[in-house]
C-alpha cells in the first residue's frame, strides 16, 4: 500500500495543502484567507486554531480524515540554524515557533500545524529544509565588521535549491554528494548559492544580500543606506518595509509581476524594462561569478530554478556572462510541496530523520 502524506505550506494570506501517495500528488487544495480576518491576529502562531480548522474543513470536503494518513509535513520556517536534512516536530521545534529566534513568517505555522494535526492521531510530524538550512564553511561568515549581528547568515531558498540540486544530479547521472553546483533560484526572491559536495557552503542571504529581486533590494550602497535609515520621519519599520517589499525591480518599474517587465520590454519596446530586465540579469551573473570563485571555478554546473527560469529568453541574458564557467541546466518552477511529500517518505521509509535540538 503506498504511503499518504499530508503536506501544508502556510502563506501570509493562503494555506496550500497536499496529499501524496508515496511520491504521486493525488489532490492539492489552495485555501485563501481573508486578510482582514489574519490582521485580527497579534501573530503568527495565534492565527493556528483558524488555520488548522481550513485545513480540516478542506481535507474533508475532499473525503479524507486524519486517520488516512502515514505522516504529515508542514513547510519549515525561521527556526535557528541547522543543516539540511528531514526533521521530526519535536517540543524544541515549537518552543522556537513560539519565541521565533529570527522573526515572524507565515511558514513557521507549517511545522506547527504538522505536529497539531499529526499528535491528534497518533502520526509523526516532519518538516523539510526550512529557509534556515546552514552548511557555511568558517569563511563565509565573515562580514567585514566584527561586531554582534553582522555575522553573514544563511537564509535562502533551501527546500526547492537541494530539491532541484538532486535533479540536476540525476540529469548529470552522478550522485549529488559528489558534485559542485551553482544553483540560482530565480522566483519573486532570488538567492545563488554554491553547493559543495552536497553542502551549501555559501549563498547570498536571501534577505540582506545579492542581486535584488522583484521586490527586495538585495544588496545596496551602506551609507547610502545608512543615509535613508536616518531620513527625517523615517522609522525601523519604514525602512525594513521599502527594501523589503518596495525595492528591487518594483521600485524601478512599478510591477512585482516578472511576466510584465518582461512584455512589456520585448512586445511592447519599453526601453525602461529592458534596462531593467537586463539589470537582474546582470546582477544575478555577478553573483553567479562570486560562487564559482568559492568554488575556486571547479563547478559541474549552473542550474536555473523557480519561476523566472520558464524565460528562456531571461536565462539566456544570464548565461551571456557565465557560460564559460560550467555546462548549463535550466530546470524551471519549482516544486515545494513535492519537495517535503519526498522528504517525509525519505523519513518513514528509512525510519531516520534529523533531531532538532
């Protein structure tokens, strides 16, 4: 009998579910929540009772219960930082879900939700290479300012760049342990990481570096930074709000929408969205170059993933730069809730898994 897993990745505004018998999707559920309902919670564990009860109202309508299932995986959010691997939800897991070391997101519920659901039933409860997934080396660290919080940290998107890395590995038919890879996700955020022999040694964090994305600005000038930060007006939560969320390709072009910069600058001839579709790509080839420097430039190949990647006109605006680095893969989209359905089958098949601690 093939195993059913359920798999939830809560959003800020939506709450995807899945069931999967073994490593086939056999039904997947996208439920919306009304903003204004989730803006009446102080955070984001206090929204898990109206979560959970969509999440069962939804699995019944589709004629499942709990009691069909093997295991349940949620998305894993902004946990301390732990290498790669399938964990089991465990009570240290839900003490960092309700004293968040890095913050609040949506995708802390996943695991939350997972153990909720699972314990009520007797099932174990996993999540999959959360955004937190650290396998630095010692030199990657550093900053270049030797104070608290300046530490450089891995934040990226781990479950779809060691998802993707493993596919990549079997189109190069070796095993992923054995390869070195640059592996860029290209999606509303974007992060390149350099992937050693199975290990993301090093990545530009997602939240505060590299290339920027349709609405993050990555990298930017400090002082002018420094400068924006101590505008007159200005508080901790503005700033955070503008190169988090009105920055990037939005702050030039006034879409977060990739698919409009794009037709807009090659149907339609807008010469502002060429430069700016010209610019990411610029961007990203730079940081494409720094991880191959990691990798001291001995690199079996650059793959392409999320969203950005089904532009193979984008791709190709990359590889301009790159391509005498390594052979090129473009493996587009990405595949998040196949990505924890397989881990957590990894899990029940094997009987091993990770301890958070």
């Amino acid at each position: 009998m093939p195993r059913k897993i359920l798999v939830i990745n809560p959003g800020a505004t939506s709450t995807k579910i899945c069931v999967f018998e073994d490593k086939e999707e056999v039904m997947r559920v996208g439920i919306d929540h009304d903003a204004a309902e989730i803006a009446k919670y102080p955070n984001v564990v206090s929204q898990a009772d109206f979560r959970r009860q969509a999440i069962l109202t939804a699995i019944a309508e589709k004629g499942y219960k709990l009691e069909d299932f093997d295991a349940i995986c949620g998305r894993g959010g902004l946990f301390k930082h732990i290498p790669s691997g399938t964990y089991k939800v465990n009570d240290a897991v839900i003490r960092d879900i309700e004293n968040p070391p890095y913050g609040e997101h949506a995708a802390n519920l996943g695991a939350y939700l997972a153990k909720e659901l699972a314990d009520s039933v007797g099932i174990p409860a996993f999540f999959v290479d959360p955004v937190c997934v650290d396998e630095f080396e010692p030199l990657a660290r550093y900053s270049g300012l030797n104070l608290p919080g300046f530490e450089r940290q891995s934040f990226f998107h781990a479950l779809n760049h060691k998802s993707v890395a493993r596919k990549a590995a079997e189109h190069l038919g070796r095993a992923y342990e054995e390869l070195n890879l640059i592996v860029c996700h290209l999606g509303g955020g974007v992060s390149v990481a350099a992937h050693k022999k199975g290990r993301v040694i090093d990545v530009n964090n997602v939240k505060d570096e590299g290339a920027m994305g349709m609405d993050r600005a990555g990298t930017l000038p400090a002082n002018a930074l420094v400068n924006l930060c101590f505008k007159e007006g200005m508080t901790k939560a503005d700033a955070k709000r503008i190169i988090g969320q009105e920055a990037g390709i939005y702050s030039y072009t006034g879409t977060k929408d990739f698919r409009d910069v794009e037709n807009a600058a090659f149907d339609e001839g807008n010469e502002k969205m060429v430069e700016a579709f010209r610019a990411i790509a610029y961007q990203l080839a730079k940081d494409v170059g720094q991880m191959a420097a990691v990798l001291r430039f001995n690199v079996d190949a650059i793959v392409y993933t999320g969203g950005m990647a089904y532009s193979e006109r984008f791709c190709e605006e990359i590889s301009s730069y790159v391509n005498k680095i390594a052979p090129i893969l473009r493996l587009p989209g990405e595949e998040e809730m196949k990505s924890l359905a397989e881990g957590a089958l990894r899990a029940l098949e094997t009987g091993k898994w990770e301890t958070y601690e």
